[in-house]
C-alpha cells in the first residue's frame, strides 16, 4: 500500500476517533496531542501513523473502528506500514 492509500485509510480511522469520545479522550491522553493539534496536523503522515498505532495497540477498539468503518482487520496494519515509522519506510 502507498503512503497516499495509507492516509487515506487513516483519515477513515481519524474520523471514527473523533466520533467517539472516550476513545479520543484516551487517545489524547496516551499521545500528548490535543484537539488543537490534531486538527492542525490531520493531514500529516506521521499523526496518521499514530492514530493507527492507536488502534493497533487495542485489538477490540481495532475491531470495533473496523466493523463501524466497514474495513478488512488487516487493512490498519498494511497502512500503517506505508506510512513514516512503518516497515516499508526506508528509514525505520
């Protein structure tokens, strides 16, 4: 997957994330981000690879941003490798 294919399925996520306030509350916490931020920077790859890591790290709050979004569970992981960070960056 290509680092525009993977940002795409991110910002699926991000979407998911921002409708749901528990989860970005926690996300907030976990990341040091805030809404402010995370606005500013929703385009960027490398706060989209963190919101995937976000759902990585989670495998039922992975689950549930999938069914809701309806995506194949494997697709986080294929994107997160295309973006910064990921396995298919040359510099990790």
């Amino acid at each position: 997957m290509n680092e525009e294919q993977a940002k795409t399925v991110a910002l699926q996520a991000l979407t998911y994330l921002v409708g749901e306030p528990s989860a970005l509350q926690r996300f907030f916490d976990l990341s040091g981000v805030d809404g402010a931020d995370l606005r500013r920077r929703a385009d960027d790859p490398v706060m989209l690879a963190g919101v995937l890591d976000f759902f990585l790290g989670d495998e039922a709050q992975l689950l549930e941003m999938c069914q809701a979004t309806d995506m194949a569970g494997e697709t986080p992981a294929r994107a997160r490798r295309g973006l910064p960070g990921g396995q298919g960056d040359e510099w990790s």
